[in-house]
C-alpha cells in the first residue's frame, strides 16, 4: 500500500514498509525512506505506483481551471473529497484526488487552505484584487524587459533618464526603473553610475559626487524657506577703530576683522573684531532652527553651501564701509616684549575700512618685506605690528606645546587653494599656510579662542570646546581632538583652553558659544543665571555630538570633491609624469597638488622623500588613481609636507 501526504508544504506519495502506532515509515519512489505522522497522511491507494500517481496528478491538475474550480467551489469551507466529487461528477480516483490537491495549493489567490486537505473560496472581491496585481506585475515585467532591451541598444528610456539620480542615490528597489536598470547593468557587465554617465541620464561626474552627498545629508533640497531678516541697527556704541579684514578672494562669510590703536602711554590696543550674528539671532528661533539644522557651512571647491541665508550673512558680515555688529576682543599689549597686559571684551558696532584679500597680497607681504619695511599697501603699519605680535604668540604656544611634551609644530607647510572657473577649469594654487598674513589670522584666531573660552570658564558657564591630548591610551588616542563642554587643554595649539568663536556666520558651535560670550559680557557675575545653556545642559551635549557627525561628514565631502578637481587638473593639464612626495610608509602626495596615491609595494623611503612617478591611469567616478613608482629625486625641501602629526591624529 502507498500513501498521498504532506511534507514541508509539499505533496509526497512513498511505499509503506511498517507502521508503528501512528507513525508510518515509508519508501520514497527514490529510495529514500523517512517516517510520515498519519495527521499528514491525505489518503492511501494501491492502484499506481507512488511516481506514477505524481506523473498522472500533474497532468490532471494542469488540466484543471482555476476559474471554473473557484466556481464549483462556491463560498462555504470544504473538504477536497467534497469538491472532487462535484467537479468530477463520481468520487475522485487516487490520480484525481491527487490532481485536484495540487491545483488547489498551487492557485493560492483563489482558495485559502483551512487545514489538512480543506480549503475555501477566495471572497470574489479579493479575488479580482489578487489576479489584478497579477496582471499588472505582468505589464510591469514586459515594461521592464523594454527598458532593458532600449538601454543594451543605447537608448535610455525617459522614466529612467528623470530619475537618474535618485536611482543612484536613493532608488526604491521595488521600482520597474530600479529593476530595469540593475539587469541591463548585469547583461551589459556595467555599474549603474557609469551606464547612465555615459547614456546622458546624469549631467557629469561632479553632478554624481554633489548629488550623492545632497540626497544622504540635504534631503529636502539646500534652498532656505522664508525667513524674517532681523533688524541690524543695534543700540550698540560705534567703536572708534579703523579695522581691516584679511580674507581669501573667495570669501563672502567674512567673520573676523582686526584694529590697530596707539595708546597715549606708548602701548598698543589690538583689536580682534567678530562678526555678531547672536545679536540678531536668538536661540530656539526660526533662525536658530535653520543653523543648528544645518550645523556648518559646507565647502567644495568652485561652491559652497552656506549655514545660514544669504540675506541674512550679508546683514552681518564685515563688509567694508557699513556698520556691523560685533564681539570685540581688546587686547593691550606693550610693544617692548609684545606681553598682553589685559584684554576686555565688548558688544559694539564697528565699520570696517577694507575688506584685504590674500590673493592682492600674499605676493607683496613675505617675511622679508616685512623685516626690511618694503612694499607699499593698505594698512602696512598695523600689519606690521599685528605681525611681530603674532610671532611673540606663537613662540609663547610653542613654548607651551614644547612644556605639554609634544615636539616642535612643523612650519612652512603647504596648503592649496581651489578655484574653478564657469567654463569647469580648475585652477590649483600652492601658499604656504604659515605665510605672515596667514600666521596673522591664526595666531589672533587662536588668542580669541583661548582668551573667550577662558572668560567662559571663569564666568561658571559652559562653551563648546576643543580638546587635543589629554586622553589616556597610545601617542594616536592622546592626539585625538575631542569637542567637551569645559575648559581644557589643546596641547597641539599649546593653549590651555581652547573654545570656537571666531566663526560665527559659518560654525554654529561658534554662534554658540558667542551666545555665551555676550552673556558673560552683558550679565558679568549673573551670567550662569541668565545664559542660555547651563552646566550640563543635555541641549549642549545634543548639539555637540550633532556637530561633530556633520562637521566630519562635511570635512569628508570637501576632500572628497577636492580629490576629484585633482583628478580634471590632471586630466586638463595632461600630465603623465610627476614629482611626489612621500608623506608615510606606501603613501605619497603630488607635489604641485594636494592628491594623494598609495603605493603599495613601493620600498621604505623617509618621510619628505622627493620621488618620480608615473601616472598610469586615474578615475574620477571612484576617486582612485594608479601610478608607478620611477626613481628617487633630491631630497624635499619642508615646505613639501602638508600634513602635522597632529592633523593625521585628528
């Protein structure tokens, strides 16, 4: 005797060898044998063998209309002997019987099984709701077979092409486009992006890039809503200075000046001048929502995305010959030993008299006009003295550094700039980053920085800091620079506290803790009380951990974009063979621009090492870059390195 069952959702037939009380343990037509539960037994029969009756149940059930079985069926719950004997006219035979089960479990949308062998009717509206879907995913798939025929004859079709960035970017797999797409990509043994790069879908390989970045961390577009532009006419005393800015050509955030006073006593007020957008800004408002929001203004060469509108940069940046608001750090120095004597911080309006450009300059104020007194341009007298004080201040944090145990910061590093025209040319300069009107900046930057986070510690109210080596651990897990919402060491910079201010209009850590600053300034000893984040704030800590995930995210983007201008000045230039750089083992930097290429395999050279490369080829869609080591070249010279000890720890 054999037995129709079921198995793992599966109809079986097998021989019975034995039976042991209700367990049957059987023969499978290839030999097989297994125990079968009698609850999973459908019925018994003798007049075929078990293979045969599967062979024959097949047959009939192929032969069976779903439609018309649905019919017979009608709407109450049955057994399949019942419904055999009504579709058959007589009592199903075991090859019927068989037939039957299997069309019943195959058609799924037209009968729901309700136990061993019982079924019911699918109702006749979820029926139609079921063959519907059918039909469609039907269309959908002749659909999709067409996109993949036109894409493999170089046609992209329309639905593809309008949505070719979000199908690189943000696809919805369950889309007929998606799946079009991914199967003409596999038969053609092409990925994605380049196929629609090289069919037109998307506009270059700088569109994909900026696409990418905008669909994960701009998602709703860059464009601002609506906002109310506060009123700038602050009731503030005008300071009575004549201040200056030292910016890039580029640069539309101008967000620091400085002024130069000679006081009657032979000492010298130096004046550091913060554009001041807490003024106008105030926390939990609308335009606080659009900053902390964005957290950062975005750079990439040739574009930039910007924290905050533009209507609202232009009414506080320090533009020449208007009256801004500002934070104004004073410091009183003596000229004899460049020592400060005392500092005072103050809430006024200022006028800026010119906004000077490093690009006017750089090439006129070096080192050596400086110390021979040569050249002629807008505020030489001031940038003198600025200077001569900048340079006391970085020997005294070297000093500091030196004390904290860190060797020597490295001088005379490199730094590139990027500019790209409107007809795509790139344009890479080389500056030395310790250039005078760059210490200048750093150094007055760092002094704010310092002295402001000081005036907060001091006042008993949080800031948002910078923190560089007072971790526990290795060299590289004590070099790590932490944001903390208390004063603490920057043992790279070699200051005690070191608390971002200076960047107001494009940080929004700076806004911040400008938001503190005017609260020590304006309540003195009551300022715990009145600013607006207290110790501990969990909105301080929030908006740290948010910063530091988007200011890194940001800083990779840039680098990121930086690396592909690299990549159009080789390609525009046409260069083959180049110098390089060594900067660490099996890694080197081309010397006219800031591109990095491993090179594994290459044998152990010092850092600063000079060598000859080869170009061999480089792509601009995955960033990478293939070259052949050729010779050793004379000896770089420092300025050829870019790269601190403490820039690779952070």
């Amino acid at each position: 005797m054999n037995l129709f069952f079921e198995e793992s959702g599966e109809f079986k037939t097998g021989s019975i060898l034995n039976q042991v009380g209700e367990a049957y343990q059987i023969e499978l037509p290839g030999g097989k044998r297994t125990k079968v539960r009698a609850r999973d037994v459908l019925f018994q029969f003798g007049s075929h063998e078990p293979a045969q009756l599967l062979a024959e149940a097949g047959q009939i059930a192929s032969e069976i209309d779903p439609d018309f079985l649905w019919e017979v069926a009608g709407e109450n719950e049955f057994d399949y002997a019942e419904l055999g004997r009504e579709y058959f006219g007589h009592d199903p035979k075991p090859d019927e019987a068989a037939g039957l089960l299997l069309r019943l479990h195959s058609a799924p949308m037209y009968f729901y099984k309700k136990g061993k062998g019982r079924y019911k009717a699918a109702p006749e509206k979820s029926l139609k709701a079921a063959l519907a879907s059918i039909e469609k995913k039907k269309q959908q798939a002749i659909i999709q077979q067409q996109y993949v025929e036109q894409v493999k004859q170089g046609i992209l079709p329309d639905s593809i092409k309008g949505n070719a960035l979000q199908l690189i970017c943000k696809p919805d797999k369950n889309s007929i486009e998606y799946k079009a797409l991914d199967m003409a990509c596999n038969e053609m043994h092409v990925s994605p992006e380049r196929l629609l790069l090289n069919m037109g879908g998307i506009a270059g390989v700088k569109e994909l890039h900026l696409s990418r970045f905008l669909f994960e961390h701009f998602p709703r577009g860059i464009s601002f809503p609506e906002i109310d532009i506060p009123d700038t006419r602050f009731e503030l005393p005008v300071a009575d200075v004549r201040a200056f800015s030292i910016d890039d050509i580029t640069t539309t955030e101008i967000d620091d000046a400085f002024s130069v006073t000679h006081l009657p006593d032979g000492q010298i007020r130096i004046g550091v001048h913060i554009a001041a957008p807490a003024l106008g800004i105030k926390p939990g408002d609308a335009l606080d929502e659009i900053a902390r929001k964005r957290l950062s203004t975005v750079y990439m060469p040739g574009d930039k995305i910007t924290m905050l509108p533009d209507e609202l940069v232009n009414r506080f940046t320090l533009s020449a010959g208007e009256n801004r608001p500002a934070i104004s750090l004073y410091a009183t120095v003596d000229p004899a030993d460049w020592s400060v004597r005392e500092t005072e911080t103050r809430a006024e309006m200022i006028r800026v008299s010119e906004n000077l450009r490093h690009n006017d300059l750089d090439r006129l104020i070096t080192e050596d006009s400086l110390a021979r007194n040569e050249g002629d341009y807008p505020h030489k007298e001031d940038i003198g003295i600025l200077w001569r004080c900048a340079r006391v201040f970085e020997k005294k944090r070297m000093e500091k550094r030196e004390a904290f145990g860190l060797r020597p910061e490295q001088t005379n590093r490199v730094d590139f700039n990027f500019y790209v025209g409107d007809d795509g040319k790139v344009t890479i300069e080389r500056r030395k980053r310790t250039a005078p009107l760059d210490k200048i900046v750093a150094e007055f930057m760092i002094f704010a920085n310092s002295t402001w986070g000081k005036l907060l510690s001091e006042h008993g109210i949080p800031g948002i800091y910078r923190s560089q080596g007072t971790g526990n651990g290795g060299w590289m897990s004590r070099m790590q620079v932490k944001m903390v919402t208390h004063a603490a060491p920057h043992q790279g910079l070699g200051v005690d506290q070191y608390a971002w201010s200076t960047s107001p209009l494009r940080r929004y850590t700076d806004l911040v803790n400008q938001w503190q600053i005017l609260a020590c300034v304006n309540y003195g000893v009551a300022a715990p009380l009145s600013a607006p984040f207290r110790p501990k704030d969990a909105s301080l800590f929030a908006i740290v951990s948010a910063f530091d995930a988007a200011y890194s995210a940001y800083g990779e983007f840039q680098s990121k974009m930086e690396r592909y201008w690299c990549l159009r000045w080789l390609a525009q230039n046409d260069i083959r063979q180049t110098e390089a750089v060594v900067i660490r083992e099996e890694m080197i930097r081309l010397v006219d621009i800031p591109l990095t290429i491993p090179m594994p395999g290459m044998r152990a050279l010092a850092r600063g090492t000079q060598v000859k490369v080869d170009l061999l080829r480089w792509d601009e869609v995955d960033l990478s870059v293939e070259a052949r080591f050729l010779d050793v070249s004379a000896d770089a010279s420092e300025d050829e390195l870019s790269e601190s000890e403490e820039e690779i720890a952070e």
